[in-house]
C-alpha cells in the first residue's frame, strides 16, 4: 500500500500508461491477495463498503482522481503563472472552459496535446455526459465536423458569437448562403472555405438540428460543466465524489454476490457490510467478517468446489459437508460454541448490570 502512495507524486505531473496502469493494479491485487487465488474480481474489490466492496485502491481511478483534480485546479486558477503553457495551447481550441463543452476527440483537435494533457481530458469525457441536444451542437472541436481530418476551431468567428451549427441556419433550419451569413455575423471568408465547413458537417447531424430548430424554436446554449448537478469548479466536488463518480462509470454492475444478506432490508445490507469496519477488532477479524459475507471464506466445501478437492468434510464433526452455513452454524461443536459465547455474554452482563440489587440480575436473567 506504501507503493500507492509514492506513485501519487509522479501521477500528478505526468501520464500513466494504460499497460502501466495494468502492472500496477496486478501488483497491488496480487499484494492484498498474498499471491494466491483472487476470490473476488478487482471490479466489485474497489466498490465501497457499503456497495459490497472492499475499498480497494483502483490506480486507474486514482490516476483519474489525480487528472481531474489537476484540470479543476486549471479551470479555477488560469491565469495563475503554471498555466500560462496550458492557457497558450488551450487558448488554440476557445480555451479549457469551452474545449470541455464540446463534443471533442482527443485524436482529431487541431492541436496535437501532450500525453498528459490528453490523459486528463480522456477522463474528463468519462465523467462528463453530452446530453445530446441538437440545437446546442457546438461546430467548433467537434468530433464529427472535420476538414482535412481535424476538427475545426475558428476563434475570430467565435468572438462575433458563431459556435454551434444552429448559427449556420435561419429559424427554418435552412443553411445560410454565403453572402447571408457574412452579412448577419460580420465576418469575412471565402465562398470555397465556407462551403468546405458546411460540406464537413453530416447529413444527419444538420437533420436532427433542422428538426430541432423547427419545432423548438429555441435559441442555441452552451452546456454547463455539471456533473452529477454538481458544478465542476465547485468546492463540493472532493476527491472522494470524483472517485465514486469513476469507479460508477468503470463498474457501473452493483455488487452480485447476496450471501445472507439476501434476507435483510437494504438499509440493514448496508449496516452489515460497513459498521464492523469502525468496530475496534483486529484485521484478522474483519477479513473473517468480509470473507464470510462474500461467501468466499475458505471452508472445505468451498475449496473443493473451487479447486477440484476430495475432500469436503467438517474439520469438527466429521461428519457433513464443511459449508459456510454448517462451519459458522449448524455443527454440534460450533453450536455448543456459540451456546457457551452467549451464556458468557449473558453471565457477563448480569454482573455489570448486578450493582448489589438482586432484582436487576432476576430481570436481567
Ligand atoms: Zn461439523
């Protein structure tokens, strides 16, 4: 676990490769499962407590914690001296603020961006979702409107306002001829590079928007950096929201594995699987504790059905079959345990409770 947190320095600076990322996670997987089998998949191991999981370090999550944190810092303080390169190149595409609005390919922008860079907007796109709106279909850095298999960014046309296709068209849904569109945005270009952009934009991309336009009659809006209802840049946007946020896009499956907890309400499933994490006991037993709730605690039943074994008998009696229900339960010798556990706690709390008044013990009893 010390190794996690020595790569979070160099994580903050620079970009992790996807194989890099892969050694890593298997070595930290391999580390929590003492180099043996993986009982339970990484998948549901990085969930929550309270989701079945085991709070596991994800480094791809915590890779991307790291990449956004940094873009955050970005977007709160431009002008701050450490982003005048990241502004200059960000500037090229509208800026970060607009950059992260558009429906963008990292691999088709107009200007080729270092790894990291990259690395940070691929996470962004992870966590961000374009609720398509066609009439809000921004023209600029969009992944579908190319010339010469880059996206396009004009900053000149943006300042009079022009950004979403929806500008291209009059309240009909009909494109603009040439000599209407300089004239109603005061811009200056030639014929040849105003068809070439018009061409770029696909057939059923200009469809849906000449419908939208016609019925909605709304004028285009750029999105908002939300996520989950929470604005980007805000304060309430911690780490760990960010971290729940990526691993529910990773694995978005919920925990499978019901093993008696299928008999309880899901306030109480969430009780069982999280309270004994703050409870003061030994880590031995809390492993117990998560092993037998995930029904992948080592019993002979369960080792001979994951190993191919001979043999499933009860180390006590015998006599059945050592499943998790007659180990922990069911088995005469276990039984008598835990009869003489509740007599102790019974016994024990009749002397607390005790205080010299007879009648107390009588009730307690
Ligand atoms: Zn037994």
């Amino acid at each position: 676990m010390d190794s996690l947190s020595r790569l979070i320095y160099p994580a903050f600076s620079l970009p992790i490769s996807p194989k890099l990322i892969k050694s890593i996670n298997n070595l930290n997987f391999r580390f929590i499962w003492r180099d043996k089998c993986h009982y339970i998949k990484k998948n549901d191991m990085i969930k929550n407590y309270e989701e079945g999981g085991a709070n596991a370090i994800d480094f791809d999550v915590m890779n991307g914690v790291l990449k956004l944190k940094w873009l955050r810092s970005f977007i709160r303080n431009k002008n701050s001296f450490w982003n005048i390169i990241p502004n200059l190149i960000f500037g090229k595409m509208g800026g970060i603020d607009f950059l992260l609005r558009c429906d963008f390919d990292c691999s088709s922008l107009p200007v080729k961006l270092s790894a990291f860079h990259q690395q940070a907007l691929l996470y962004w796109k992870l966590i961000y979702k374009h609720n398509f709106t066609p009439h809000n279909t921004p023209i600029w850095n969009n992944r579908y409107i190319r010339l010469c298999r880059k996206s396009v960014y004009m900053d000149e046309w943006r300042s009079k306002g022009i950004w979403a296709v929806a500008h291209f068209m009059d309240e009909n849904g009909v494109l603009l001829k040439h000599e209407t569109f300089c004239e109603k945005f005061d811009v200056r270009c030639t014929t040849k590079r105003y068809k070439s952009l018009i061409k770029a934009i696909p057939v059923p991309l200009r469809s849906m928007i000449k419908e939208d336009i016609v019925h909605s009659k709304i004028s285009p809006g750029l999105r908002q950096l939300c996520i989950a209802g929470v604005e980007f840049d805000d304060s309430r946007f911690t780490n760990k929201v960010i971290r729940n946020i990526l691993i529910n896009e990773i694995c978005p499956n919920p925990v499978k594995r019901n093993y008696i907890l299928k008999e309880f309400e899901s306030m109480e499933v969430k009780a069982i699987r999280k309270k004994y994490i703050s409870l003061p006991l030994s880590p031995k037993v809390k492993e117990v504790h998560f092993k037998i709730i995930n029904e992948v605690y080592p019993t002979n039943e369960f080792l001979r059905q994951k190993f191919n074994l001979d043999v499933n008998a009860c180390t006590f009696c015998e006599n059945d079959i050592e499943s998790l229900d007659h180990l922990f339960f069911y088995c005469e010798s276990v039984h008598s345990f835990w009869t003489d556990v509740e007599l102790a706690t019974v016994q024990e709390n009749s002397v607390t409770t005790f205080n010299g008044d007879s009648n107390k013990i009588w009730n307690t009893c």
